[in-house]
C-alpha cells in the first residue's frame, strides 16, 4: 500500500551553512558507474550532520497515477499526469514536489520557489486540477545516513573520487524544465559554474 510520510520540519541549527546542500542540486557524474545513480540529477531537501535525504528529479515511471490515488483512497481523476520515482527507499511512499505557491500541513521550504511535502491535501487539490502551478509527484525518495552525504562528497574511504557528486544551486525554474535532457543540462551547468570560478 502506498503510504504519504510525515516529515520532520525542525531546521537543524548546527549544520555549517557552507558544507550544507539542502536546496542544491547533486549531479552524478559522467564516470559514475552507479546501476540506480547513474545519468541522475538528484534534489537534496534536507541536509544535516545526522542525515540528509532528497529526490531523484528525471526519473520517470510507468505507474498510473489513478494507482497511487486509488491506494491511498483518493478520488480517480482523467488529468494526464506522470509520477516519477524520487528514489531507492520506502517505494511506498508518495512527496510531492511542487512550486511554493501552496504550502500544507507539512510542507517543507526547500528553496523560495520549491516545496515539499505529503500532505493528501496536496494530492487531492492536484487531482482535481488546482493546488500548485508546479508539482512533481514522486515515489520513494533517496536517503543518506550520518556523514554519508559529506563522505561521498569528499571522496574519502570508504567513498572513491567516483561518489563525489557535482553540484548547482536548485535554478528557479527547476520544476518546468525538461526531464529527457536535464542531466545533461545540469551537468553543463555545473561544469560552467566550476570553470567560471578561476575567471573571478
């Protein structure tokens, strides 16, 4: 059964703010022999020292919406839309992506233009055509134990250079762009934003 989560909405205060990835994007790199991260642009929502976790964005599947609805006893609808799988972990579980337009019960400010959350009252309005202008309905979500995110990053042991994630800032119209060529995109972009920094 496909289940909606509560999340924890307490900022953790002790995270340095330069190491902390909370509304970046992780990109993975072209040598990554990942078999689930391979070619995939990853959105981090919460980043702490105790754990970060975050969404796979171009990651599309072929499950029917009205499935999802129909298993948390939501009502059916005729709208054309695609449910993407946010990561490996607790399938089950359904976020919804969305533009900060709306904000639920639980939402999480990711960044001033993302949300997040799993909130049914989210998933209904969306059913029917209303709630936010932007939204990405995802199941399952990826997750990173203590220090895990931050070891990948540096490539220490037990990490190799080839865990080590690029990054980007989330850009503001993260959520209409195209799913096909976003991690080729997003890797331009990082690579640019690297090389740019030695003309500063």
């Amino acid at each position: 059964m496909i289940q909606s989560i509560q999340h924890d909405t307490q900022i953790n205060k002790s995270m340095n703010v330069s190491n902390c990835l909370s509304g970046s994007l992780l990109i993975s790199q072209p040598t990554s022999n990942s078999n689930y991260f391979s070619n995939t642009v990853v959105l981090v929502c919460e980043h702490s020292p105790h754990d970060a976790w975050g969404l796979v964005l171009n990651k599309p599947t072929m499950i029917p919406i009205n499935g999802v609805l129909e298993s948390m006893s939501l009502s059916t609808t005729s709208l054309p839309i695609q449910v993407f799988n946010g990561g490996p972990l607790e399938l089950h579980t359904v976020n919804v992506l969305h533009s900060s337009d709306c904000e639920f019960d639980n939402t999480i400010r990711i960044t001033p233009e993302l949300s997040v959350t799993s909130s049914l009252d989210c998933l209904e309005l969306i059913a029917l055509g209303r709630g936010p202008t932007h939204h990405r309905i995802m199941l399952g979500f990826s997750g990173w134990g203590p220090n895990q995110l931050d070891g990948e990053m540096a490539g220490m042991p037990p990490w190799t250079p080839e865990h080590r994630w690029l990054t980007i800032p989330a850009p503001k119209d993260l959520l209409t762009r195209s799913i096909p060529g976003l991690w080729k995109q997003c890797l331009d972009e990082s690579i640019s934003q690297d090389v740019s920094k030695f003309f500063v």
